[in-house]
C-alpha cells in the first residue's frame, strides 16, 4: 500500500497542531503519550509499549527477516513558557508552550511511523521511541534505567531537531561533535547582613557576589586553551538583601558548555578555587555545587554520511550542508549516541522563524513531510529490503 503524501501531511499538520495546543512539561506529558500510543496503534504496529521511563512511549515495526534493528527518536515534552502568539492552535495550558518544536519532533516520528507501517520498503525492526522530559536534560536517563536497551535492542540510532535560521527543506549535520555537554552550577556565599547606612557594623555579601561573578569569566579568557571551546554564563544572582538592608546571603546560578571531560574538570576545579580565594578576600564563606546535566552530542561519522546521503536523495545535494562548527546548545539525545552509534540532525524551520525557547515561535508545518520522510529514508537505506 502507498501512503498519499499530500493527504499524509494534512494529517500531520492536524496532530501537530493538536499537540501544539496541548503542551505538557517534561514527565507530565499524560495526554501527549496517550495519543501518540493510539496513533501507533491505529497505524498497526506489532507492539506499542506506554510508560516506558515514566512516560515513554516505545512502538516496535518488523518487516522481513532480518535481525537488525534501528531506532528513530522524537521528544515530546514543552517548556515552561507562557506562550505570546495569535495562532489558532496556540496553547491551551496557561505557562505551557511548546516553544522548542517537540510537538513537531513528535509529529514527524508518528508520519514516519504510518508510511513505514503502510509501504514496508526494509528488512529488520524499526523501534520508535517517543521521549519524555527532554528539556530537563533527564528523560532518555529514565528511558535508559526502565530497560530501553534490554527491552528494545537497536544497533543504530537517528533524530531530529528542527532548526530556526535555516531554509525550510534544508538538512544540517556534522560527523564527531555538534552539540555540547551542559553543566549546571549554584554558588552560595554567606556572610552577616545589616542596615544599608552602616556596612561595617556587618559583613554582606553583595560586593563579594559581583566580584565573584566578574572573576568567573577569567576561566575561559585565562585557564582554559583558546583552541579549545567552553562556555561559562551566570544567569541568575539572587539575593536577601532588600532596599535598605544589605543581604547577608547570595546565589550565584548559572550554567556551563565544553565538548570534552577534562574541559568540564577544569571549569569546575577552576570555578571553587575562584570562589574560596574570592570569599576569603571579602572574608564571607562561600559553598559550590556543580552538576552534569547533559553530555557532549557526538554524531557517528559514517552513520552522518549515511544520514546526509538519505536527505541528498531525498531533496537534493543543495538542501544538504555539512555544518562547520558544532553549536553550544545541549540535547539529552547524546545519552542515546553516548551508547550506540547514530546521528542527529538538523531540519530547517524557515530562515525568519522566531527562535527556540521564543514565546512567539512555532514549528513550521512545511517542513513536516520531510522530516517524515527522512526517517523512512534512513531506515530503508539501513535496513535494505533484498
């Protein structure tokens, strides 16, 4: 049976536009897994498996004989943004948005399910895997300790992630690194507030926040190798003070990028010695936590030309480019690649779209087909049909 392709993406654009309004953040997404179940279910899947890592959804397709099997990824979860835009479909969850395109990721999978599910065209097990909680950078994590492996062995893995800034149609990716490993980290400095009119009668902490926050930026302008690539940003200081009383209490939040292990060690063993040497000059006391939330992205370098040459075929080599710089943005779909090989992508979201994380964004319904089509491609090249 062949899938019509126009009245396919006129689906699509219906269940994105569903799923759109309806936005859940991450380990909420209750009604966007049920969906995506029923879906999958509908289009006659030979098994559908809910509440894998709280509230996965893993759908499993065999055709043939063969014993290889390939996963293709989308994330489902939104953001915790109240969303700024005039569109029908705009979100019907106050606070809630899907403002970084995962209605569309979703969307995408569940085309490339019913074309695959319809037409065939490969030889082995396609695994769909519909993840929770991307965004918090802790979703595949929990997929990952439910037995995703165990449960659904797959020797390859692809995804997508739409991009704003590119033409719609047009495909990105790169072999080794694209896309960077975050760290989080919380610095607490405590010291005696007092009344404003008299800062030596106490020993606040302000003067010593702003301090540490500008010392901060020597870890990568004066530690780290200028050839090497890191990234350190505070973004938030908060404060007890008030507008006549100093603060005896500081929170500096912020969070860090690098692609390599001893990158990330360097930051952190750099960033406690700053700020012991900057509470003790300003004799506050000051305590560090440092966290890994995400990990490096790192493309398998035959399976990205492997990726690339599907979209070649598919759209031609001009909708095609090698990126020449992995980006310092952070994807929980590296926990998946830290383990089997596979690629992450990059889909056009159009060269004026707003972008992620925008209230005012929206993924663009022109480039669903071909995400769609991507995925069946991939797993048809990798997977041939004899």
């Amino acid at each position: 049976m062949t899938i019509d392709r126009h009245a396919l993406h006129a689906e699509m654009t219906a269940w994105r536009h569903d799923l759109h309004a309806h936005p859940e953040f991450g380990f909420e997404e209750q009604r966007t897994s049920a969906f995506v179940a029923a879906k999958l279910r509908e289009f006659g899947l030979d098994e559908v498996i809910e509440g894998v890592g709280g509230t996965g959804v893993v759908g499993t397709l065999k055709r043939g004989s063969g014993n290889r099997a390939v996963a293709l990824r989308a994330d489902m979860d939104a953001l915790r943004i109240n969303e700024q835009t005039n569109i029908p479909h705009r979100s019907q969850n106050p606070g809630i948005m899907h403002a970084c395109g995962h209605d569309g990721h979703t969307t995408m999978l569940l085309g490339a399910a019913k074309i695959l599910a319809g037409e065939g065209g490969f030889d082995g097990t396609v695994h769909f895997i519909f993840q929770p909680a991307e965004e918090w950078g802790k979703g595949a994590l929990a997929m990952i300790a439910d037995g995703l492996f165990e449960r659904f062995p797959f020797d390859e893995i692809y995804g997508i992630h739409n991009m704003p800034g590119i033409g719609v149609g047009s495909f990105q990716a790169r072999p080794d690194e694209i896309m960077s490993a975050e760290d989080n980290f919380e610095i607490t400095l405590t010291g005696v507030g007092g009344h404003a009119a008299r800062p030596h009668w106490g020993n606040e902490v302000l003067v010593a926040a702003c301090a540490l926050v500008t010392n901060l930026q020597t870890i990568v302008s004066r530690r780290l190798d200028p050839a090497d690539i890191g990234v350190v940003s505070v973004t938030e200081l908060i404060t007890d003070g008030t507008r006549n009383a100093l603060p005896g209490l500081a929170r500096i939040l912020g969070d860090a990028r690098s692609f390599r292990s001893e990158i990330s060690e360097t930051i952190e063993k750099q960033m406690r010695l700053i700020a012991e040497g900057t509470a003790m000059t300003y004799n506050v006391k000051a305590d560090v936590v440092y966290t890994r939330e995400f990990v490096p992205l790192m493309n398998d370098p035959v399976l990205t030309e492997e990726a690339l040459t599907v979209a070649r075929d598919l759209y031609g080599a001009s909708n095609v480019v090698i990126a020449r710089k992995p980006m310092t943005g952070s994807e929980d779909f590296a926990q998946f690649l830290s383990r089997v090989p596979g690629c992450f992508v990059f889909l056009g979201n159009g060269e004026h779209s707003p972008p992620l994380h925008n209230p005012t964004y929206d993924f663009n319904d022109a480039g669903l087909s071909h995400g769609a089509n991507f995925h069946a491609g991939i797993v048809r090249r990798r997977l041939q049909a004899g």
